[in-house]
C-alpha cells in the first residue's frame, strides 16, 4: 500500500468527524488542556488529515509536530465511535516513510534493534534474578531441563528489567499465589516501534523476539508488553494483577495503615492496563483486600486520563510530559488520599515528578507507590 492509499482509507472516518459537531473527544484530551490549542485534539488531528487528503496540507515537519504530540492514551477513542488511535499511528507510518521521524525515537529503535532493548542494555535476566530462586526457563521457550513442571515463564519486559525490587516482589507475590516465575532470555515486544510509526523495524523486532520467546502462555509484568503480546503475536500473556486478584483467596495481608486509619490511596489506571487490556477491577479488588481505604479520582477506569508519558512524548517534550502528569497529580490530590498507586513504570515515575510541584502547589505531598511493592511490602508470611 502506498502512503497515499494509506490516508485515502481514512477519508470517511475524517470526514464523519469533520461533519459532525461532537467535540467528545475534547475536553479531557492532556495534551488540550495544558496546550489550549484545539489542533493537538483528534478532532484537529482529523482535520489535518483531511487536509492531506485535500492537497491542501502537505507532510513537512510542523505535521509531523502535530502527530507527535499526542500520548496515544485512548482517551479521544473511549468518547468516539471511531477509533482515532489506529489513525494516528498510521499517520506516524506515513511520516517515518518520509524521513520525517523524530530523531530521539529513531535512536530508541536502534537501541532495540541493536540488544533488544529499548535503553541499549544487555541485561543476563537468569544470572540476575535467579538467585531470588526463581527457576530459569531455556532460550527458545519451555523449562529448562532442571526447571519444576509447575514453571510458568515470566516476561519481564524492558522497563522493568532494571527494576530489581520491583521484579523481586513480582516473585515474591507470584510465590505467595503457588507459582513458581521462571526468568530466562527476552528480546523487547517492539511496541515502541510501532507506536513511534516505524513499521519496517517493528516488524523486524516482532521476528527477532518470536526467536526467543517461543511460549504461548506466560505472566508478564508491564501493561504495554501485555497488550502487545496479546493483539500483535497473538500470545496468550496474563499480567501479574489478573494472577493475584485469581488467587485472593491464598493470600493474607498486613493492612497498610496511617497511624491509627486505614491509608487512604486513590488507584491511577494505566492507558495501557485499562482502556486497552480492560483490567480495571483487578487491581481495585486487590487493593480492597488489602484493607485500603480506596478512594477514585474525577476520571477513572475508561475515562482515566494519561500519565503524561505515553506516545514517545517523554524523549521530545518533557516539559509538555511534566504539565500533563502535573494535571493528573492535582486529581489526585483533590480525593484526599495520601498516596497514588499504579503499575505503570513510566507512569509512576511521569507521576512522581507530577507530585513533587503539585507537593508544592498545594502544601502536602501524595506519595506515588508501585503495586507490586506495595503488595510484596504487605504480604503475610
Ligand atoms: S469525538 Fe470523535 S467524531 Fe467527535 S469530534 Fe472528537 S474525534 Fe471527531
Ligand atoms: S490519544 Fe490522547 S493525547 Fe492523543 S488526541 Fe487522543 S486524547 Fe489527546
């Protein structure tokens, strides 16, 4: 298919959208509400396309600006009928093919390309974690030979391959469930590629990664890997909170506390987990029968607003990244909670930086925990 052809699918969507007067999509959009400026919406992304279609607006790099400003969050989607994302990724494909990517992403997609990595590490994930006991699983999927039938492989994926506490208290919890997370070889799921628009490399990582992980079911840890997995390889992935809210019942808990009240924490749904993998109750449930007090932000579950991070924004414009989670921060801090709980990596730290200046805002910092320590912190025995 030719670039051309590629917009030419859109021209109905467009201009449904361009005819219609809704303007849903608007209003809660993070990337409108800290720029004012209704271009960055889907509906004046739309409209931009539609002028590409006309001839009237040719791909250069302020198009280009405009398409990259946008955290791919979904929220535009969950208040349309039309599905804005795929547009916008597509676009991003038209974009590359004309030379017209940010250089930040395209030195990302090396790295990857170069260690299957998306930070150009070369992390030995058995060597590392498999002192914490966890059995290895041999390259190219499967037990190892000394590995317990009961394995199950655990994708770590690459923003948490760094994370040491993180990935210990993953094995930790998984224990406590009765399964035993086996770590072995990984190669990136490649979701940055295709959301950055570089469709040639993420079809090339999707090949190298089906190298090495070989497995159809496994329990991976990062919402965006999950959803990868689950849509573009058509894996059978189960995130880590589906796990735990499945085995509930074997796990008991110190109720985390403030003083003499329960803490009261409101639940940060990541894009990812959310709107796209539908894994809103789980990590409620669990939170629950931990003994939180929990209390839910304006915009919660579909209707959840992004960290800021999303969409490659982070390499290009962090102040703008920095405003959005600043927006979520001050949702946060109207319930009242003393603390924001996810399990996003790039949302919890879009989100830390988010508490510190609205800390300052208003006078009393919210803490920003991972789930996954907070639950390994609180388990029993
Ligand atoms: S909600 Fe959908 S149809 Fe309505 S203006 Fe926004 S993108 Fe267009
Ligand atoms: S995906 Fe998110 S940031 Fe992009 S236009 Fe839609 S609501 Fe705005």
């Amino acid at each position: 298919m030719t670039d051309d052809e590629a917009v030419a699918r859109f021209r109905k969507d467009v201009e449904t959208c361009f005819g219609s007067s809704c303007n849903f999509c608007e209003k809660d959009c993070p990337v409108y509400k800290v720029k004012k400026d209704k271009s960055y919406t889907s509906r004046g992304k739309n409209r931009a396309i539609l002028g590409v279609l006309e001839g009237k607006v040719k791909p250069s790099e302020e198009l280009a600006r405009l398409f990259y400003t946008c955290v791919l969050c979904g929220s535009c989607d969950a208040r349309c009928a039309m599905e804005n994302n795929q547009r916008f990724k597509e676009m991003r494909r038209v974009l590359v093919k004309r030379g017209l990517q940010r250089k930040e992403h395209r030195d990302l997609i090396e790295a990857v390309k170069g260690t299957g990595d998306i930070y150009g590490r070369k992390i030995d994930l058995a060597r590392r974690f498999g002192e914490e006991g966890a059995a290895p699983v041999a390259a190219g999927g499967g037990p190892a030979p000394a590995a317990p039938a009961t394995v199950i492989p655990l994708y770590i994926g690459c923003q948490y391959k760094d994370s040491a506490e993180d990935v210990k208290a993953v094995i930790k919890v998984l224990r406590a469930c009765g399964i035993e997370p086996g770590i072995g070889d990984e190669y990136c799921c490649g979701f940055v590629a295709d959301a950055l628009g570089f469709e040639e490399d993420f079809k090339e990582i999707k090949r190298r990664n089906r190298e090495v992980v070989t497995y159809n079911d496994f329990i991976t840890v990062c919402p965006s890997c999950t959803h990868y997995f689950k849509i573009e390889y058509s894996l059978n992935p189960k995130h880590v909170l589906q796990v735990v809210s499945e085995n509930l019942d074997r796990l008991k808990w110190k109720q985390p506390r403030s003083g003499r009240r329960k803490l009261k924490v409101t639940w940060h749904d990541p894009c990812d987990l959310g709107r796209r993998l539908k894994l809103f109750e789980e990590p409620r449930k669990i939170l629950e029968a931990m003994g939180v007090e929990l209390v839910e932000m304006r915009l919660n579950r579909a209707f959840s607003v992004c960290c800021g991070a999303g969409g490659g924004i982070l390499s290009t414009d962090r102040e703008l990244a920095r405003e959005m989670a600043k927006n979520r921060m001050r949702q946060a801090a109207d319930t009242g909670a003393e603390a924001v709980i996810t399990c996003c990596p790039t949302c919890e730290l879009a989100l830390l930086r988010g508490s510190l200046a609205v800390g300052k805002e208003r006078g009393r910092r919210q803490e920003v925990l991972g789930l996954y320590r907070f639950m390994a912190d609180h388990l029993k025995g």
